[in-house]
C-alpha cells in the first residue's frame, strides 16, 4: 500500500536546523513545567488506599463523588472498574488513619440510611516507601533501556547513530512527561508501561530508517550525506506513516472505550507515537549527520591483503 509516491527525494535535511532549534525549545519548555508545576504523581507512586466496591445498580459516579467529599474525601479519584456497577476509588495518603478505617468510613458514607446497597470487594493499601521505590526503580528501568539500545546501535551501525537515537529516544520521553505535567494527568504504573513501550516503539522505527540510511550510503556512490538520508527517509516514510496510523487508531479506541484505568496509557502511546514519528524523521539523522556521518563509516571494515588469496576469496 502507497499512501506517498514521491517521484524525487523530500529535503528533510534542509529543515534540520528548524526540526532541532523546536525540539529544544519544547524540551526546556518541557523540563521547565516539570519543574514548576510538578508531575502528577499516581498511588502507585505516592502511597495510598485503593477500594473496590460493587453497587446493586449502575453506579452514579459524579454523585459518588459528591457524597465522598462531603464526607471528607475531596482528593478521591472514582472511576468504573469494568462494568456500570463496579467503581474504583483511590484515596491519598491518610497519615492519621489506619488503612480499615478508611474502607468503613468510605463504606458507611456510600451506604444511604443504613441500608447495604453497597458491597466492598477489595481494598490495598500503597505506601510511600513503596512508592518511592516504585519511582527509583522505574527511573532505573528507562535509564538500562536507553544504554541498552545505546550499546546496540553503536554495534549494529556506528557511533554516531548510535546518539541520534537515544537522542531521538530522550526527546520523545522528555515531551511525554512534560504533557503529562502541563495538563496533570495522573502519572501511575500503567503510564509508566506506556512511556517504557515507547521507548521500543520508536527504537524500531528508527532503527528502520538507519537501515536504509546504512544501505543507500553504499548504494549511492555520488552523492552527498544529506541526499544520502533525504532518499533513505523518503524511501521509508510510507511504512513509518501507516504503521504510526493503524498503531494510532487502535489506541484511539483503547482511550474511548478502554476505560478510566486506561486513559492515561493510551494518552501516553498517542503522544509519544506522535512525537516518536517526527524525532525518527528529523532528529535521530539529523543528529547523526550533524556529527558527520559518512559513506566512509557505513562500509564494512576491510579485510587485510593477507587473508585474501589471489582468486579474491577469504582465507
């Protein structure tokens, strides 16, 4: 399937100074609000209570809410839990209250005038400790993930690829994180899932581009490195824009019809398969051609005169 058909190569590489000098406005933009504004830090992060309750009939979730801050709860997050009469509810952190005593008191306010209309059906407590540890260790896991592929482009293609990438890598991260704190949207596990699937997405599509980029420099033979990457690109930007877009639309229907528990992960991916789409385009080679790639680095080492017999064949 063709969605472009481009008879000449496009000139991404002559908007590579624009492509950079945006990017780098929008990460200390980016860093600047995580600064000041924060990250909306999940339970899983924070430390809290999380209660599931089932009610008889379809749960009416803004009155639910309501009922729940009149009973001291203004901070409760409520959302369904699989069906109309299934809620969730999570519960920052209550220093002065022990764990039992937040699920009766939650209990007793949802019950109206004594009557049992609504059943609890699991409650988990989080602590901060936990939720400290939560963030340590999912700050080490995307700091392993990034030196990982690091180590893997350097020995696959070359060095200088090899930044571009992360490069690439840290910029989509960087902007996922800095929407998530603009609009403070809660920043739990399955966010942090999101951010980690990201990471492996546009690694991929990345690491198609540097293909091509890998087998046109050894292909062209007269041309220079920016027409080099210009072909390599165009070449494959039919298959980088229809994956994005079929991966698009399945998390479009994950965010409307996946439920509350999913939105921010979805949220996440089609952010971040956005941004990871333009970073693998732009800044991943331009990048690297700003650091001076060259037919000369992309061709296989030589093989020494002396392992060579006079036929041309390996010894």
């Amino acid at each position: 399937m063709q969605v472009f058909n481009f008879s000449q190569p496009l000139n991404f590489m002559g908007y590579k100074g624009v492509a950079v000098s945006l990017s780098a406005v929008l990460i200390i933009a980016a860093l600047l609000c995580i600064a000041i504004k924060g990250v909306n830090w999940g339970l899983d992060f924070t430390g809290g209570t999380v209660i599931e309750v089932n009610f008889q009939q379809a749960a009416d979730l803004p009155q639910v809410r309501q009922t729940l801050s009149q009973a001291g709860y203004t901070d409760a997050i409520v959302q369904l839990f699989g069906t109309s009469r299934d809620v969730l509810i999570r519960i920052p952190l209550q220093l002065d209250k022990e764990q039992a005593e937040v699920g009766q008191a939650i209990l007793a306010a949802l019950n109206v005038d004594g009557a049992a209309q609504v059943e609890m059906r699991r409650i988990e407590f989080v602590g901060p400790s936990v939720g400290d540890e939560l963030k340590n260790e999912g700050g080490l896991a995307m700091l392993i993930a990034l030196l990982g592929i690091l180590a893997y482009v350097a020995m696959r293609f070359e060095w200088r690829l090899s930044v571009g990438a992360v490069v690439a890598l840290i910029h989509d991260v960087i902007l996922t994180v800095g929407l998530f704190s603009w609009l403070q949207i809660e920043f739990d596990l399955t966010v942090l899932a999101a951010i980690l699937a990201l990471i492996g997405y546009s690694i991929n599509d990345t690491i198609v581009v540097f293909d091509r980029i890998r087998e046109q420099f050894r292909k062209l033979r007269d041309t220079s490195p920016a027409e080099v990457i210009n072909d390599a690109i165009t070449s494959t930007l039919n298959r980088t824009v229809i994956t994005s877009l079929t991966t698009a639309l399945v998390l479009v229907v994950l965010y409307f019809k996946g439920g509350a528990l999913i939105h921010g992960f979805a949220t996440a991916l089609l952010f971040g398969i956005a941004v990871g789409t333009y970073s693998s385009i732009y800044i991943a080679s331009a990048i690297a051609y700003i650091l001076g790639i060259s037919r000369e680095d992309m061709l296989p080492p030589a093989i020494p005169s002396d392992e060579v017999d006079n036929d041309g064949a390996v010894l």
